[in-house]
C-alpha cells in the first residue's frame, strides 16, 4: 500500500495511470484497528459506546446511520441508535442530549444531519459534551484542531482524507496542498489537518472556493489537491500538474440514461482525465467515502480512552 508519491511528483512527466487509492482496503484496515483496541479497553472493563440520533424519515439519513450502528456492533462496541419522529421539537431532542451527556457508558455521540427545518442545528451541536462529539463539530473541538491539541476530534472526513494520504506513502511534509472548497464539514478542517506538524501534515496550504480567480492557477502548482467544492466532475486533467496526488471528496449523482437508477454517481474530479496525470487518485464511490465511518469509530474509542484514563 505504501508508495511515494515524492519521486514521481519530481519528474513532471505524465503518467499511464495514477496509482488509485482503496479507501475500501484502509477503511478495512482501520476498522481492523478500532476492533483490536476496542478488545483491549474490554479487557479493563469498558467497552467504547457510540449512540446516533435521528430525527426524522429522511432515507439517505436513516440508510448511513444503519451503516454506522452495524460498523461499531462489528468492532466489538456498543452502538446505539435513537431514532425520532420530524414533529420532535427542539427541547425534547437537548433533554435527550442532556442524558447522553450524563451517561458514563456513552462515549460518542452524534446527532445526524440533515435535522428538521424547525431545529437549530448549531444550537443542537454545541449541545453535546465536547469529550464525546466524535464528529468534530463542536466549537471547543474545532479550536483544538486549529491550535494542534491532540484532545480533540478533528471531523471524520477530513481525517479520513489525512488516514488516506498516511496510509499510502504520500509525501505531505513542505508540500504544496490545494484544497478545494471551505465548508466547515471538509474544507476547513482539511486544511487545518495539514498544517499541523506531524505525520500527513506540515503542507504549504491554499483553500480555494467560489471567489477564487483562475482556479487553474492554484491547481496546477499543487503537489496535492483535495477537491470538496460540490460540483460535478469540476476538475479536470487540464487542471493538474502531472505527477500530482489527487483526492475526490465529492459524490454527486449525475443522470444517466444508460444506468438503471438512471442516475451514475461522480465526484467533483474528472476522473478519467485526471487518472492521466495524477500520480495518486482516490475513485467515486470507494475512495474517500468509506473512511468517514472508520474514523468516526476511531474517534470513539479514543474518547473511550480519554474517558477512562
């Protein structure tokens, strides 16, 4: 799995065909980590508890909080899912916030998103106590990632991102990382994740968005690029150096007459390309997608950890 993207990124000459990033392979590898240590805390009587709220019948919502119920079972933790009608208001969801919080054998939790029109969803995040906000939203966890305290919990995606590029070798130390769009969910954290000092980070960063003049300009310097704008195959091979490390963290439906969903999933690269050029590149589904799970289990049993030291 490891390879240095370092020496191919040198030569700047084009490539047959990027090196494709299994995020399948290390999310496997990852959770085969969060099982081995979840055994250990076991062992010293605890077993790492994640419990998800949702609120409301959204499918996509209640299909991904299936997903990650069944992921922390399998790791040998206790998940927990508290699933709640849309007509819930506003205090009954922070009552249940409230006993979360106060209870000792829940380590995580995580409150799905989309919430219901009628919810504060800022209000409802700030809500969670910041040692169990594995999803890494909460303003104090936020804070720590800015300022390098390992306490925390950065957001499951962006560290998924970070996993990735450790995982396979990817040379990030003074490196030039153009991150596309600044989301608090992606865009921001990633770019906080990189600057830090350590291992898949110490990266000259540049974020840019829908205000950038000459996107291309900053994509074509980039030793690596990290596109989360949200828009559709937006990268193109045109745009890259040769040689660069690209990661997709978009997933957007296109329609396609030819599927029988009528629709194709892509990301917000042009994959084929992009694959020309690129010494590394993540695919659409099966790359960045199935980490965010892996690393939400992760932060878990680290808080499990913390918890219990």
């Amino acid at each position: 799995m490891h390879a240095d993207a370092a020496g191919t990124q040198a030569t700047g000459t084009a490539h047959p065909g990027a090196v494709l990033i299994d995020g399948v392979a290390v999310a496997k590898a990852v959770r085969a980590d969060v099982a081995r240590d979840t055994a250990e805390l076991r062992a010293k009587g605890i077993t790492p508890g994640l419990t998800v709220v949702i609120v409301g019948e959204d499918p996509a919502s209640q299909s991904y909080v299936k997903s990650k119920e069944k992921a922390s079972i399998e790791a040998g933790m206790k998940g927990e899912t508290i699933r709640l009608p849309a007509t819930t208001t506003q205090a009954e969801l922070e009552a249940i916030i409230d006993r979360l919080n106060a209870d000792p054998t829940i380590h995580g939790i995580l409150v799905q998103s989309p919430l219901p029109r009628h919810m504060d969803a800022n209000t409802v995040v700030r809500r969670i106590a910041p040692e169990k906000d594995v999803d890494g939203f909460h303003p104090v966890n936020v804070g720590k990632l800015l300022i390098g305290e390992k306490d925390g919990f950065a957001p499951c995606t962006p560290a998924g991102v970070q996993e990735l590029l450790v995982r396979y070798g990817v040379d990030t130390k003074g490196k030039e990382v153009v991150v596309l769009g600044r989301s608090n969910i992606v865009g921001k954290p990633m770019a906080a994740l990189l600057m830090q000092q350590g291992p898949g980070a110490d990266g000259t960063v540049t974020v840019c968005h829908s205000r950038t003049k000459d996107l291309a300009f900053h994509t074509k310097r980039a030793d690596i690029i990290i596109a989360a704008i949200g828009k559709p195959e937006m990268l193109t091979g045109d745009m890259i150096r040769p040689g660069a490390v690209v990661i997709d963290v978009g997933i957007n439906r296109v329609d396609d007459a030819s599927n029988p969903k009528g629709y194709r999933l892509v990301g917000d690269v042009h994959f084929e390309s992009a694959r020309a050029v690129a010494s590394h590149i993540t695919p659409v589904p099966g790359g960045v997608g199935p980490m965010t799970i892996a690393m939400l289990l992760k932060n878990t049993v680290r808080a499990a950890r913390q918890a219990g030291a």
